[in-house]
C-alpha cells in the first residue's frame, strides 16, 4: 500500500513536471503572427546629436526624423511568412547644422521648407516615400525578404544620388534618405526573433565606405525574461550593439573607432506576436585621417512604438477651424 502511494505521488509529479515543461516551451518560442486582413500602425523616430572637428574648426550638428507608418497584411502563407504592405503615411524632420543649413518638415503642415542644399537633395526623397507602398515579405522568426521600393522612390534615388551625398548630413541616422537606408530601417523595424528556444541571437548590418573600408554593425540579442507593462506581460528582449571597421585594400584615409557604447530594450508580446515598443542609445567616437583630419563625436537615439505621433499645438488649432 505504502509503495502504491509512493508510486502515484511520483507518478503525478512526474506528470506536474511535464506539464510544466511543456508550459515553458510554449512560451519560449518567440513568433510574429500576422493575420490577413491585420493593420499595424508603428511610430518610427530616430535622432542623432554630436560634434564634428574638422582640420581644426569645430562644429555642432543635430537631427531628428520621425516616421509614421502603416502595416498592411496582405496574405499569410501556410507556413505564417506574411505578404505586408507598408506605407509611411507622416514624415518629420529638423535639421541644424553650421555647413548643411538647417530644415524643419512636417508633411502634415502647409508649411514648406524654405529651397535649400539639403531640402533640394531631401525633397524628392521624402515625397518619394510618402504615401507610397512598399511591399515585404517576412517570416514568423521576423526575417525580412523581398524588399520592393515603389517606383516613384526608386526614381529619385536615381536621378538624386543622395546616398553619395553625406556632406549634407543625410549619414545620419543610418543614411536613412539613401536606398540602402530605408531598406535597413524597413529590416530593422521588423524585430528579428531567435531560432527555436535560444536565449541570445544576432544580427548584422554593413556600411561601405568608399576609398576607406566597410564598418559593420552586430546588434545582438538576449532574452530578459517577462515584465509587466501597463498591466499587460511583455517579453523583454535586451540589445547590445557593437560597431567593427575592416579598412579598404586601397584605402585612401584611414578610419579608427575610438570609444562606443550602444544598448537598447524591446518589448514584444508573445501572445499577440508583434513588437509593443523599442529603444536603444548608441555613442561613438571616430577618427579619420587622410588629405584631411576629422574626429567626430556622436549620439544617437532611435525608438518605435505602435500608435501615431501627436499632432503638434498649431495642427490642433487648424483641424478646430476647419
């Protein structure tokens, strides 16, 4: 009788431990799940401040953009890779700097920028992106494949050639104004989940420099376990970034990253499986030597979260007269 009992309390723990078990390997599985039909709105805001030290003279720079964009999905398919359809439906930008000018946009105001060297390189860029589509394929794991710009972007990267522009301060913010650049900000918006279980994962970004060599940016990924936001529970997914430089065979100016420091936090709702909200910071330091010298100090911010950005005080008493 003794040995019986013993026997069923074994028994029901061994079946309370695999309960258990299959519990936590339900909930360590991170997936997007898109349904069809499904619309997602996403604030996207990226801001970079430092100083910059060329042969000598010194200057300050500042630049802020915020994107508002909507997530359309389209199909999914069996195996939950989703057809979505993004379109940026808000762009803000300010701008200041002593070579560049400065720039304050906001397509949502009547008020226009006045004509200048960035402005002209920006303007076809911007209406290029706003309130066109732009059609992604992405995986449950996050993946992001099958990029397609709309033709209207296209063509003003073309006749433009922004992305050789970086006197005008477009580098900033990961050369979000240049082809390569949206595409990196579309792939980095879609948070990249780990394979199967894995507690940390990775993920890389290259920048080529020409006649100075290729700088690559690892963001890499760890699971912090849940938190409590707003009273809903969120898996905190914890980011560090670190920037490597490989120089060029022929390089004409050399390039040496002297101080860095990026981290960042994402916050992902397992059950809903989308991204709630994101933040990182990062702050580097540089030195280029060459035909010219130039150190440069910068920090930048980036954050998304779902919703809409507020309408500015002088929008709000135009929406009240009409």
């Amino acid at each position: 009788m003794q040995i019986r009992v013993r026997t069923l309390r074994l028994f029901s723990l061994a079946l309370a431990l695999l309960a258990v078990g299959a519990s936590a390997l339900a909930e360590s599985e991170l997936r997007w799940k898109f349904k069809p039909g499904e619309k997602l709105q996403y604030v996207i805001e990226r801001s970079a401040e430092g100083k910059v030290n060329l042969t000598g003279a010194e200057f300050a720079f500042k630049m802020g953009m915020t994107f508002d964009t909507t997530w359309n999905v389209k199909a999914v398919a069996a195996d939950g890779t989703a057809d979505l359809e993004q379109t940026v439906d808000r762009i803000q930008i300010g701008m200041s700097s002593p070579l560049a000018g400065s720039v304050n946009f906001d397509s949502k105001s009547t008020e226009k920028p006045d004509a200048g060297p960035v402005w002209t390189l920006l303007e076809p860029v911007v209406s290029g992106m706003l309130g066109q589509t732009i059609k992604i394929k992405v995986t449950p794991q996050g993946k992001v494949t099958d990029i397609q710009l709309p033709d209207k972007l296209t063509e003003s990267f073309a006749k433009q050639r922004v992305g050789q522009n970086r006197q005008a301060g477009l580098g900033v913010g990961g050369n979000a104004f240049t082809e390569k650049g949206v595409k990196e900000l579309i792939t980095r918006s879609v948070q990249l989940l780990p394979e199967k279980s894995d507690k940390s994962w990775s993920q890389s970004f290259e920048n080529v420099m020409p006649g100075v060599g290729t700088q690559t940016t690892e963001l890499k990924f760890s699971r912090s376990g849940d938190e409590s936001v707003d009273g809903k529970k969120l898996e905190k997914i914890a980011q560090v970034t670190e920037l490597t430089f490989e120089p060029a065979a022929d390089a004409r100016a050399e390039l040496e990253i002297t101080g860095q420091e990026g981290s960042g936090t994402i916050y992902f709702d397992a059950a809903a499986g989308h991204t709630i909200k994101s933040s990182g910071k990062q702050t580097t330091s540089m030195e280029l030597s060459g035909p010219q010298e130039l150190t440069q100090e910068i920090s930048e911010t980036s954050s998304m979260r779902l919703g809409t950005s507020p309408d500015k005080p002088a929008e709000k008493k135009e929406a009240a007269k009409k």
